[in-house]
C-alpha cells in the first residue's frame, strides 16, 4: 500500500468518526477515464501521477446533500468543475504582487495553475504545472486574487495529503459551528494553519 492510500484510509476514518456526512454525501466517486482524457487534451500537460491518484480516490465533492469542506476548510473541486474553472478563466495578465520564489508571479491567471479547492470566494489551491526555477513541477500553491498572492503549500500533491491527514491527528480541524447548526458537516482549519485568512497568519504570512 502506497503512503498515499494509507493517508486515504486515514483520512476516511478520521470523517467518518467525526464528519460522516462528508464521506456519505459529499465526497463523489472516483474518476471515470473518460474525464481524464478530457482534461489531458485541455490542459496538454503531463499531469503527475500523486493528482490523478487523489481523483481516483474521490472526485471531488458536491454539495446537494451536504455542503461540506476538505483541505484548508475549502471545498474540493469534482474534475468538471476544474474543468469548468479553467475554461471560464480571464484572460487578461494580471502580476502578483506577493509570491513566494518557487511560484512565477507574471500571471495570476497562469493557465497551467489548476484549480481543484476554493473557499467560495477568493482564495484556492492550485496545482502549479509551471513552477518557477526554485519551484517544483506539480507543485501545490495558494492563490488569493484579491490581494494578488501566490503561497507555496507543498511540494506535491501528495505532501499536501500527509500534511492534511498530520493536521486531522493533531485535532487541527473541527466541524465549522454555523454549518452544523444547518445539518452540514463543514470542516474548518485552527487559526495555527488557517491559510485561507494568510495576513493574520504566523505559519503562513511571510511577506513584509
């Protein structure tokens, strides 16, 4: 067993303990092929093999039945709506104004950073397959397009799911209190790794 599908089996026990209603109603099926070859021909890239694994796990989320949260308290993105984002991204070139060093900062609406988390308003997880000279290919980034910021979060996609299953063990998630009291299990991040909220951040603001 890979550490990525004992990070799976992890996580699945830790929700289902603790936020079933993400496992039962919200987290999809895996991928069908077909969707893969879709995106494979859109985005013409090699896509690395630790993101086609997460989708082969769960293809994303919907919220019908349970509006719920995954890394970060963002919600994870079902491969159309990746699609979706990417086809319906600007077009017009817009720079970052902060950046870490492994991200390029010419274009926030870069089209080979793909969007698979958002938090439903300006801030999501991409993953990076135009990485800077420092940066990793594959490489997961946070981009908050209000502010014009772009944050490494890990190295991979993979080192995203380790650290998230690492961050459920330690008790570094709950069930968002207004979500629960309207029958949905929301999962929100402790201050200590809250990055959607990245100014008022210790771990996560390193920008002066």
């Amino acid at each position: 067993m890979s550490i990525m599908e004992e990070n799976f089996r992890t996580i699945e026990k830790w929700l289902n303990e603790n936020a079933p209603k993400i496992v039962k109603n919200s987290l999809q099926a895996p991928i069908a092929e077909r969707q893969w070859e879709t995106f494979f021909k859109l985005i013409e890239k090699n896509l690395p093999d630790d993101f086609k694994h997460l989708y082969l796990w769960h293809n994303g989320m919907n919220d019908d039945e349970n509006v719920g949260s995954l890394f970060y308290g963002m919600s994870f993105y079902s491969m159309d709506e990746v699609l979706q984002n990417h086809e319906g991204r600007s077009e017009e070139r817009i720079a970052l104004k902060k950046w870490d060093k492994e991200i390029k900062p010419e274009n926030i609406n870069n089209p080979y950073w793909i969007r698979f988390a958002f938090d439903g308003a300006h801030t999501g997880l991409y993953l990076d397959l135009d990485p800077n000279n420092e940066g990793t290919y594959g490489q997961v980034i946070f981009i908050d397009d209000e502010y014009e910021a772009g944050i490494l979060v890990a190295n991979s996609v993979r080192d995203l799911v380790c650290q998230f299953t690492k961050d459920l063990e330690q008790g570094l998630y709950h069930l968002h209190e207004d979500a629960l009291e309207d029958g949905n299990h929301f999962l929100e991040a402790d201050d200590s790794i809250d990055i959607i909220n990245w100014q008022d951040s210790v771990k996560w603001n390193r920008f002066d």
